[in-house]
C-alpha cells in the first residue's frame, strides 16, 4: 500500500499533512485494489478476477466512473 499511495510514496509527509487528503488517497487505494483492479492470482472462468467480484461482494469489475459515484451514504 505504501507504494501506491502518492502521499505515503514520498519522503516527505507534505502531502500527506492533512488527514483528510490522506484518507481520501488510502480510500481510492483501496477501492481500486478491491473493486476495479484485477489480480492474476483470483480467476473465474478463466478470466482475471478482482477481490470483491471472488468474494461475492459485487457481480461485476467496477469502473473508475462508477467507482467515483458510488455514495458511501448508500452503503449503511
């Protein structure tokens, strides 16, 4: 995780001094990785799989577009 997220990437925690534009970098990290990116290692069907989608957690691999509109209000 610490690669992938430009504010942690960096030597310097200038970035990263605000809370919230950190959360919001780890946030996006992490939807990424667990929703729009597919991992080699988790296959169906033959075919590159994300986390979320092996788990059950969502019946498709989301897009960036849909990814950004999701609203965690809806989420509970």
């Amino acid at each position: 995780m610490r690669q992938s997220v430009a504010a942690l990437t960096h030597r310097t925690w200038a970035t990263a001094q605000i809370a919230t534009g950190l959360h919001r970098q780890v946030v996006w990290w992490r939807g990424y990785y667990h929703f729009l990116r597919p991992h080699l290692g988790l296959r169906r069907q033959a075919k590159a799989c994300t986390p979320a989608l092996a788990a059950g957690l969502t019946t498709h691999r989301w897009t960036p577009v849909e990814f950004l509109g999701y609203s965690y209000a809806q989420a509970g």
